[in-house]
C-alpha cells in the first residue's frame, strides 16, 4: 500500500502523511511511550493534548497476558495508530531476553498492531567494533527470518540500524537494509548519548544513517523525546521519535523546556504557557499529593513537546528551519555543538533544501549562521554562475541599501552616467548580483539585522571578480554604517589583482 507521502520540505526535514491501518499520522510526530499495566497520564488526556497514535512494548505485554493473543486496539480501547516495540530496549539493558525473534513478530501480526519491530540487537556505547558487528549481521538475519510473516501482512514494519557509536558501522548497517523490504527504518540506541547531552554525536549518528538509506523511507530514532534536540533531527531528515522522557522526568519531578529540562525545586516561577503552568504556581505543585504531582508534570512534559513538533512543522512550511536552528542553537551549549556538526554536512543539507517555498517568507539575515542557510547559498552560486557567463570588462558595484535596490538614488545617478559600466550590486549576505534580480527572491524578500562585514561573502565577491578580471573595477561607497569597513575590505584585497578605483556618491 502506498503508505508514505511527503507533503513539504525544508532542509532534509519533511511534513508527511504516514498511513497505518488505523489511521493517518502526520509527521515529524513523536509517539509516547505507553505502559501496558500503569499508565499515568491516561490514554484519554494523552489524546487530548494531540498525540494520536501510541507505542508500547510487545514483549512487556506477550509477558503480562503469557503470550494469549487479544487485539491490541481492544486491549487499550484506542481506535488509533498503534506502534509496538519488540523488547530491544530490554536486550540494550540486560543482555537478553527469554523470546526469541519469530515469537514476537508473530505476536505483533496477531494482535493486530498498526507498525511492528523486529527483535534487533542493539548496540551499546560500551560494546567493541567486533560486538558491535556481530549485533548488526544478527539484527540483519532476524530481518530475513522474519520476512515470511511479514510479507503477507498490511502492517507497517520496521528495520532497526544499529553500529552506534562506530560511524563506519552505521554505514554498513544501513546500506544492507536497502535490501530488504521493509517501511520504516529506526537508528537503535542513542538513549545513552541523550541523557548526557550529547546531542552532537546522535545528530551525527542520524545523518550517516538518513544519507544511507532510502530517501523516500520514514526514518525513525528510538527513544528520543526531548524538545531540545527534536528540531535538528528533523532538519537532517528524521521523521518518527518515541520516548517515555515525559513520564521519567516527571517521576523525577523533572519539567522539559525547549531550552533544558529543571527539577521543580530549582524553579521559582513555571515559565510555561501550558494549562498545567498556566493553573498552578511552585508552590501549589508542591502542595499536591505525589501522584498527583508527578502525573501533571507528565502532562507539562507531553504539551511541551506537542508544542516544539507544530513549532518545527511550521517552520517548514514557512521555509525558516535554518532560522529555527541557528536560533535555537543559542540556547544551550550542547546545541551550539549539535549546529556545528550539521555544518559539516552542509553539501547535504543544500541537496535536499528546496531552493524556493511557496508562499514566500522573507528571509531573516541575522549573522554569520544567516550566510551558511543551505537555500541562500544555493541561490549565490546560481547568480555567481550567471555573473561568470557575461562578458564583462568594465564593472561598477554598488552597494546594496533599500529595496528595491534597482530604485535607489545611487543606481538611479550611476545608471545613465555610466552606460558603458555593467553594473552589480553587493550586499553583505546576497553577495553580488545584477539590478535585473532586485524584485526577486530573495532580494526583494529578506530582512537584514546588521551591516557587517562576512568573511565567506567577501571571498566569494573576491573570487567572483578575480574570476571575471575586468579592466576596471569602480568601487561605490557609502556612510551607511558597516558598509565602509566591507568597501574597504574589497579593494585590500583585489588592488594587488585588479585596477581598483573609488566612485564616493555619499
């Protein structure tokens, strides 16, 4: 069945529709993890808050009910998506487990779940190069063993990768999955690197695995459920997440921001808008009974990463991830880290970021992350490319003030002065570009913080003239602040290359 449909991009991140047989979901989406005997919240509350679809563990509830086969939607009286867990997170914990892989799989066809687990292998961030091989070549054979029951069911499953934290594992467990029939892949067990903020390295530990596998396959990361790092998964092309971090933390009477995550002790005021923050202060909380506490928490916990997935799907829609990003990457250190490892992998980003979205937002050009946005910088080698093909001898610039830049006083005078002039205008994030793009996107559609000077700009307007090496260059200058110190830096550089002379306008 056709049962993924991407609907919009924005970087490698996508808004999708994902179909189960017991409905649609629309991605990213995070399913929290349900416990089949004490679940608190209640399935009910957890619905209302938008989470539409669950998951919970086969194996805990093979367990429980000693393996008799009831309908899971009966079970949890849910009419919804349904996701099982096979009991690899148990492996991860204890070393094994007492089912073996054709049991649970044929458990999970039985009782009629909407997307079903393999029993992988998991690798653990203490495990060798060769455990962690052997783990991936076992995982890789249950998925064989197990394509017999479910290549006749219409069920969703899924292919666990694991390698974690060898890159060159990764790699190899991903390109095997490629052989095998199945719907969704999951990067396995980066839990341990989530609870000491290493989100750098699951970032990482996701874009090897998401440039590895089917581009047109949801991507799952097991056992990620904090707002702080949900946006940048999304931005490298992770689709699903799980976790039961709203339940833990709040046991822990621990509450998740998009900024960090803070005891209820550390806390002076809630600052939150949810109803939970939005009905009780610190004090009240702590008037609570402990149950009583730790269940609203939860509930905190769970609005709070409802919020930051329609905040991220949003941001794609507007085409502004890489504003979400950069911003959010300010608040804390771990996530300054986690941006400077999706920097490194920028060529990827560019491949997949739409150049243009429709509608138009104008993009925000803030500071150096505003230069090294993957559709800008799409965009400047396009124009640089087509600044090259022209045969020019004789070059004026002008710089880039207010828009429309073609309507400016400055272009205005030099254009019938100097006839036999090609004229560019330059601007501290645009680059160079001809006055016929002015009324384009994005040089009609931005909005500029400062006038500064940007190494990255200033080398690619260098090359670009060193390239073309025109007989005279005619630099325009201007008293607007910040573009002195860029007029001065252009001519430092390409007097030694280029006749270099100064047309002052101010």
């Amino acid at each position: 069945m056709e049962y993924y449909d991407p609907r919009d991009y924005d970087l490698a991140g996508r808004i999708a529709k994902l179909k189960t047989l017991h409905g649609t979901l629309e991605t990213p989406y995070l399913f929290p993890v349900i416990d089949p005997i004490r679940q608190s919240p209640d399935l009910e509350t957890i619905k209302n808050i938008g989470f539409t679809a669950f998951i919970t563990n086969a194996y805990l509830l093979y367990k429980r009910n000693r393996g008799m086969i009831r309908d899971i939607h009966d079970y949890f009286s849910w009419k919804n998506t349904i996701m099982t867990d096979s009991g690899g997170y148990q492996i991860l914990l204890y070393g094994n487990i007492e089912i073996d892989n054709k049991t649970i799989v044929e458990y999970q066809k039985n009782i009629g779940v909407d997307i079903g687990v393999i029993l992988d292998i998991p690798t653990g961030s203490k495990d060798t190069w060769n455990e962690a091989f052997s783990s991936i070549n076992e995982t890789y054979r249950r998925a064989w063993e197990a394509l017999p029951s479910i290549m006749d069911s219409r069920q969703l499953w899924v292919y666990p990768i694991q390698g974690a934290p060898y890159l060159d594992l990764l790699v190899y467990s991903a390109k095997k999955s490629w052989r095998l029939p199945y719907h969704i892949y999951a990067l396995g067990s980066p839990t341990l690197y989530l609870e000491k903020y290493d989100y750098d390295r699951i970032l990482e530990f996701t874009i090897i695995t998401r440039t590895n596998i089917p581009p047109y396959k949801p991507l799952h990361v097991f056992g990620v459920g904090h707002p702080m790092i949900i946006p940048f998964l999304v931005a490298v092309g992770a689709d699903l997440f799980d976790s039961a971090s709203y339940i833990l933390y709040a046991r822990d009477e621990r509450l998740m921001f998009d900024w960090g995550t803070r005891s209820l002790r550390e806390l002076t005021y809630l600052p939150c808008e949810c109803p939970i923050c939005s009905k009780y202060s610190v004090e009240e909380l702590f008037e609570l009974d402990k149950s009583k506490r730790i269940k609203l928490i939860a509930i905190h916990n769970l609005y709070v990463l409802m919020r930051e997935l329609k905040r991220v799907k949003q941001a794609i829609r507007e085409g502004r991830l890489w504003e979400y990003i950069s911003h959010r990457s300010r608040v804390h250190p771990s996530l300054r880290k986690a941006f400077k490892t999706l920097l490194k992998y920028r060529v990827f980003l560019e491949k997949y970021n739409p150049e243009t979205k429709t509608p138009t937002h104008a993009l925000l050009l803030i500071d150096q992350d505003s230069i090294l946005n993957p559709r800008l910088k799409k965009i400047r080698e396009k124009t640089t490319k087509l600044i090259l093909s022209s045969k020019d001898q004789k070059i004026l610039l002008i710089p880039a003030i207010e828009k429309p830049f073609n309507q400016n006083k400055i272009y205005i005078e030099i254009i019938e002065k100097y006839r036999d002039y090609k004229i560019y205008f330059y601007h501290p994030y645009l680059g160079l570009f001809p006055p016929e793009l002015s009324n384009t996107y994005p040089y009609f559609q931005h909005e500029i913080g400062e006038y500064t000077v940007n190494e990255e700009i200033i080398k690619e307007i260098i090359e670009t003239l060193g390239k073309k090496k025109p007989s005279i260059l005619l630099v325009v200058s201007t008293h607007i602040p910040g573009y002195q110190n860029i007029v001065r830096e252009i001519i430092r550089r390409l007097s030694d290359k280029i006749n270099v002379k100064i047309l002052d306008m101010h």
